[in-house]
C-alpha cells in the first residue's frame, strides 16, 4: 500500500501534543477530577495516546484512507474509538459520572479531529512541494466534486461550533461542581479554578483553530500562485501551458476550463501558424524560381541567423530582446529577406556574369521591393510581430555597419538586429557557396573574408557570435548543400575584393 501521505515524525508530534494537552486538562486544570492525582491522569493518558499512535503506525499507515488523504476522517475515528473504553474506564473504576465521561468522548475527538485536519492540510502542501519538484501536475479533473467553499464555511462552523460547545459545556459543569462544593466559592479557590479551565481551553482551541487556518489559506496561496504562474507564461506566448489541478473544487474547475480555452487557442494558434508557414513557403519559393539560388541557401542562411541569434541571447544587452519566442520569428521570417526580388527583371537578375552600374543600382531596389510587398500586406491583414520582422529583415539585411550599404545607408545600431544577424549569414552562404564563374570558399577563407568586414560592413558583437558558433556553421553548411549551383546578387557587389 501506498505510505507517500504518511508523515510519521509530524504524526508523532501531534500525537505527544494532544496526549500532553489532554493530559494536563485532566491533571491540573478541571476541577472536578480532584480525586486523581496528576500523575495518575498523565499516566493513563501517555498509555491510551501511545497505544493509539501504535495503532496508527503500524496498522493504519497503509490504510486507504492515507492514499486519499483523508487523515481528519482517519483521526477523529481513531481517537474516538480509543476514547470509548478510556471512559468506561474510569466509569468503572473511579465513577466518573456521565459528564465526566462525555467530556471525554467529546475532548478525545476534537483532539483527533484538530490533529487530522492538520495532517491532511500538510499532505496536500508537501503533494504540492512534490509536483513543484518534479514538474509532474495534474492537468484534468477526477473524483467527486467538492466545494471549496463549502469546505471553508464548514470547516469555520465546525471551529466555532467546537468552541462555543467546549466552552458551553464547561460552564455547565462548573456552575454544577460550584453548587455541590459551596465552600470552594466561598475561600475564592473555584472561581479561580474556573476561570484558569476557561484560559487554558480557549489557548488550546484557538491555537488549534489558527494553525488550521493558517494552513488552509497557505494551500489555497499555493494554489493560486501556482495557476497564476503558468497564466503569466501563457500570457508571454508560451501556450503549451496548462494549469495545474490540485483538486475537484471550484478552483480546479475554473483551472480545467480555462485550459480547455487554452487547447482551442493552441489549435488556433496552430492553424495560424501553419498558414503564415505556408505563405513564406510560397512567397520564399517564388522568389526562388526566378533566381539562381537554391531552397537549401535559403534554409542555410534560416538555420545560421537562428544559431547567432540564440549565442547573442546569452548576453545581457540581446536578452530582452532575443527571448525564443522572438528568435522563432527571426527564423520563420528569415525565407522572405530576399522575396523583393520577385519585382528585378529577369535580364538583371538572371545574368550569369558580373553586373554594370546600372544594373546593380536596378538590383539594389529588391530591399525595397520586398519591404514594401510586405507593408501592403500588413495593412490588408493588420500588423503582426511576424510581418514586422520579416519587413525589417527584408528592408536592411544589406546595410553595412559603416552606413555604406543600402538602401537607406543605415549605419551602426540603427540597423535592426535582425537586419545585422542576416547580413552576415547571407554573407558566409555566398562565400561558401559555388558560383559560374569561381568555386565555393573554404569555410576559413569565408570566416577572413567576414573577419576583414568586421566594423564595417558587420556589427561587431555579431561577428563575435559567428565565431563563437563557427562550428555549428561548418555543420549546418554539410547539412544542407545545394542541389545545383546557384549565383547571389551579393557577388554581383563586388563584395568579394579578390579577383575571381
């Protein structure tokens, strides 16, 4: 049987703290057991709260009741199944009369209960602290409903119905001990014993009845903190979150439907995704069929802007900026940096040799191009972080660091961070790459090439990253070689300063 809820050491304490309270009522505050001696009644109490906790123990440790955590049930049954021959004992043996022997009954099952509500309270922390550990939540209702509201208003009744009987029917027995002990009133000794019983009992209840609720709304703050933790998340973008479901009650059933809310906005989201995946699949195709460049340039120059992306995380001035969620977009919007080109006339941008002045001036409007295909679909959809980024990459991926790239001679960080990442990976692909009229550079010659443009064609904190990465680039350019050979416009710049 399962022992996981079973929490012998805290068991134990409680145990010796109800033993010790009763015990010391019994011996030394009620005034009406002065025919035992103290010692007597803390004897006999230590013997019956021992026996109770072997029972607990060793018999009832693996009881099903544990695995459900339903220790308040499992205590108070125990305590006053224990507190039945404990009062025909002294029934018996020293004729307590039925008050006597009630108040027993009744003291030995609010021990029980004070002592079980705080151990189920418990369990269902540490089951939290568990779950918080190993990442291991519920996430869908089961059992029977219980209102957690009814709970609360039960368990405060329950409390002050506790006091207000414990205190009520100590009023009676004392009032009923002063009439039939007249002489004790009179030397003043009964009414101090009175009202020392009424103190004790009180302190006893009342601490009982704040720990029981300080617990209470500790686990409800755990709850709490813990759904509105995963609702920050998904208000971040990350809707793989689910709430986690730490009962059947009104607060796992709000937590149940809103992550029913959340899977139909995942599979929104899905469908969404799927379609903008689809358009730059497209339009990135498009462009491609009317150049020479492969789709694997394109997947290329995708994988290394992402891996640059993800170092420049690292550091704490890109941090805020490069979360993952912006560095997805960069590399779903990385296919479109070259779709302006669709709008070169194919005798510019097909020509298999190095271009005139006036040809590349014409090649050096497809930024422009794509940026502005992109801004007329923003305002026919409505602006999106993903159309942003893609206008932004598209637009400025050939400004240089010195501010003599185009179109807009951008210079420093007024280029976009995007625009800066895709510059130097448009660069490598089309050093490494095969060309008509030379053969693909060395991945050590490409990195000099880059090394020479540092501060001035590249951001130098991105050329920092690509040698930091280097080898990832080396692996993505085996990973993804071309089918055939094709010709970047970048070579028709005259980027390359070597002859060739």
């Amino acid at each position: 049987m399962d022992k996981s809820n079973y929490n012998a050491s805290l068991t134990f304490k409680l145990y010796v703290i109800a033993g010790a309270l009763f015990g010391i009522y019994g011996g030394r505050v009620c005034p009406m057991l002065e025919t035992l001696t103290a010692q007597e009644v803390l004897t006999h109490v230590s013997i019956v709260f021992s026996i109770m906790f072997l029972i607990r123990h060793f018999v009832l440790a693996t009881h099903p009741l544990v695995k459900e955590t339903k220790f308040a049930q499992l205590d108070t049954t125990l305590f006053f199944a224990a507190s039945v021959p404990f009062a025909l004992y002294y029934s018996m043996s020293y004729d307590f009369p039925i008050d006597s022997n009630l108040k027993v009954l009744f003291g030995m099952s609010l021990f029980g209960f004070f002592t079980g509500t705080i151990l189920q309270l418990v369990a269902k922390l540490a089951q939290m602290d568990e779950m918080d550990r190993t990442g291991q939540f519920d996430f869908s209702l089961s059992g029977q409903r219980i209102s957690l509201v009814k709970q609360m208003i039960w368990l405060v009744v329950l409390l002050l119905g506790t006091l207000t009987t414990m205190l009520t029917m100590v009023a009676v027995k004392d009032v009923f001990w002063l009439e039939h002990n007249p002489a004790r009133l009179l030397d003043g000794t009964g009414k101090i014993s009175v009202i020392k019983e009424f103190i004790f009992l009180s302190v006893v209840l009342a601490g009982y009845a704040v720990t029981i609720m300080m617990l209470w709304s500790k686990l409800i703050k755990r709850v709490l903190l813990s759904q509105e933790c995963s609702l920050e998340k998904v208000t971040k973008g990350d809707t793989n979150v689910r709430l986690p479901i730490f009962g059947y009650d009104e607060l796992g059933s709000m937590a149940s439907l809103t992550n029913s809310m959340l899977d139909s906005l995942e599979s929104a989201q899905t469908e969404v995704k799927t379609t903008r995946d689809v358009a730059i699949v497209s339009l990135s195709a498009l462009a491609e069929s009317r150049d020479n460049e492969t789709g694997a340039h394109i997947l290329r120059t995708q994988e290394y802007v992402k891996v640059l992306a993800e170092h420049l995380s690292l550091s704490d001035k890109h941090s805020s900026l490069l979360s993952p969620q912006y560095i997805e977009l960069l590399y779903k919007s990385a296919p479109l940096h070259d779709v302006g080109k669709v709008g070169i006339p194919d005798n510019v941008l097909l020509k298999p040799g190095k271009l005139t002045d006036e040809e590349f001036e014409i090649m050096k409007g497809h930024p422009k191009i794509g940026a502005e295909a992109l801004s007329i679909a923003e305002k026919q959809l409505g602006s999106s972080s993903f159309l942003r980024v893609a206008k932004e990459i598209s637009l400025t991926h050939h400004e240089k660091w010195n501010g003599s790239g185009y179109p807009n001679q951008l210079s420093g960080e007024d280029i976009p961070l995007s625009g800066r990442l895709m510059a130097l990976a448009d660069v490598y692909d089309a050093l490494i790459s095969k060309r008509i009229y030379k053969p693909a550079f060395s991945h050590d010659k490409a990195k000099s090439i880059i090394l020479e443009g540092n501060g001035t064609h590249f951001d130098p904190q991105v050329v920092d990253a690509f040698l930091a990465v280097e080898d990832k680039f080396v692996d993505i350019a085996s990973n993804y070689k071309d089918g055939k050979a094709d010709l970047s416009e970048l070579e028709r710049e005259s980027f390359i300063t070597q002859p060739v």
